[in-house]
C-alpha cells in the first residue's frame, strides 16, 4: 500500500467517521433527548454511574487489545501501549463497514507491512470468539426470557429463533475450535481465496490459546453488559431487573445478527433494545437512551480517537 493511499485512507475514515456521529446526534429524530437526559443528570448518581460506565469503556477496549495482542504476537510481537492505540485507530474504520467487520483494517496498519495479511486473518479469529460468547450467552438469554414470559405458549417465530441460534452456536464453537476446518472455509471464499496462503496462521493457534482468547471474550462482553445494566439504572429506573438480565444478552445477539451500516447501525441497536427489554412500551425512551448512550460511549468517543489516532500515528507503506 503506498504512502499516497495510506494518507487518503486515513484521512477519509476520519471525515467519514465525524459525519456519521454529526448526522446522528445533530438529526431532529436523533434517539437522544436533551429534556430526558437533562432531567436525570443533575444528582450526583448519575455522575458515579456515568463515571463508572466511561472507566469501564477503557476496561473494554483493554480487554480487546490484550486479546488482538495475543493472536499477533507470533507474527509481530508489539507492546501493550501499541496495541491499545491500534485497537482504538481500528474503531472509526468499523464504524462506517457492515457490522464493523473492517476494525481490523485500522489495527493492522500498526504492524509492519509484510504482516498485515497474515494478521488480519488473526484477527478475524478474535472477532469469531466474541460472535461465540454473544451467541451462546443470547441464546441463553432467549431461553431465560421464554422460561420467564409463558413458557407453555412460544410461538413459532419465537421458536424458529431459538433453533436458529442454536444451530449458528454450534457451527461457530466448531469453527471455532478446529481451525484446520476454519482455514479450508476460509479458503472457498472467492474474495480471500488469492491470500490462502496466509491464512496458514489460523493453524497455529492451539486449543489452549483459542480457550484464553474466548475467555478474554467473555470477560469483554461481562464489561459492555454490565455498562448497559448501569445505563438502565440510570434512565429506566422503573424497570423490572429479572427481565433485564434475560434481555440484555438477548438484545446484543439480535443486533448483532442484524446485518448495519454506517447510520443504520444506532438506530437497530435501539430498536432492538426498546423491543426485547421494554415489550409494554412503559421505558420505551429511556431503553432508547441507555442503548444510545452505550454506543456514544463504547463506539463513538473511541472512534472520534481512532480517527485522530490514525491521522497523528507514523504508519509505514509497503514502499518505505
């Protein structure tokens, strides 16, 4: 990648990272209401719990660079600082593809050159590991919301959702934990398939480092649930918490699944949220509000960095 491209890419995640957050907070529709928010921001609750929320937003993204660093390492080893700041420069880069699938993008231009294929194929093994963890834990979460609605009248969507679930569950973990059968699906994909040879690195993680990266997944989504718990603490303090805990996990594996982009992406999350875990429509704004505060504060502050990240950091070209 020469150093002319490297520039326009970066420069471009980072306006088009900016113009999506102005649109989406600047909007006569945006989710977020000032008179809402300003009537729940004045006790010193909210503060703690915002505060608690934002010293989590770094345990989050710590979490992630320790995993991404972990995967990396037998082709490049990086210190920790380094893969923090790649982490964070790879947010504003997922921001604006589906489903954030191109953080990766971000990430890999901290390493030198000739390792960027190979590592973003690493990469894609962390992303596959917190697909595991929130498609096991929602379908859990599915099951517990079933078991504690009426557990004699599921409907058929309700049950075609769950066998659904449960079947991509298990061909994830299978996927997941034999990375011989991971490459060779790799390798069918027309689009990867002139890289097949560094994908070569998936057959190098063995079970026990694939187990440390889902554990890292796990104790990440822990992070972001209990951020979102406290998010609803603070707007919907009317809530029922036995159906929070069952919805919560529930509503991430419904976002995720839902294919987004760019500016549809906040307003799924919210849909979702307002679907799954105020089904009477008592909290519908403040769900709404908690959703979109997560993002704001998981996605949007570190994307906002990331795209100043990416401008300021020294990335070296194939060519240098």
């Amino acid at each position: 990648m020469s150093r002319r491209t490297l520039l326009l890419l970066r420069w471009g995640v980072f306006l088009l990272a900016c113009a999506f957050l102005f649109v989406r907070l600047s909007s006569n529709d945006a989710p977020i209401s000032m008179e809402a928010l300003g009537a729940v921001s004045a006790g010193r609750e909210f503060r703690t719990l915002i505060a608690v929320v934002l010293g989590l937003m770094f345990v989050n993204w710590g979490l992630e660079s320790r995993k991404w660093r972990l995967l990396v390492r037998d082709l490049e080893p990086i210190s920790k600082w380094r893969a923090f700041i790649a982490t964070i420069a790879g947010t504003p880069i997922g921001l604006i593809t589906p489903n954030r699938v191109g953080e990766f993008v971000g990430r890999v231009l901290f390493l030198e050159p000739e390792h960027r294929i190979a590592a973003s194929f690493a990469t894609a093994v962390g992303s596959i590991a917190q697909f595991v963890v929130t498609v096991v834990l929602g379908l859990l979460g599915l099951i517990a919301m079933v078991l504690l609605a009426d557990p004699d009248r599921v409907s058929n969507d309700v049950a075609a959702l769950i066998g659904l679930c449960a079947l991509v569950a298990g061909a994830t973990v299978l996927l997941y934990f034999n990375p011989d059968l991971l490459r060779a699906t790799v390798a069918r994909l027309p689009v990867i398939k002139r890289w097949e040879r560094h994908a070569a690195v998936l057959e190098r993680f063995s079970t026990g480092m694939l187990t440390r990266v889902l554990v890292i997944s796990a104790l990440r989504y822990a992070v972001f649930t209990v951020q979102f718990a406290l998010l609803l603490a603070v707007f919907a303090r009317g809530l029922s918490w036995t159906d929070a805990i069952a919805s919560i996990p529930a509503t991430f594996l419904v976002a995720t699944l839902i294919p987004t982009v760019m500016l549809t992406e906040l307003g799924v999350r919210g849909s979702v949220a307002v679907a799954l875990i105020s089904p009477d429509s008592s909290q519908d704004h403040a769900v709404f509000l908690a959703s979109t505060a997560l993002w704001l504060i998981n996605l949007g502050l570190p994307a906002l960095a990331g795209g100043i990240i990416l401008l300021a950091a020294r990335i070296r070209s194939a060519r240098d």
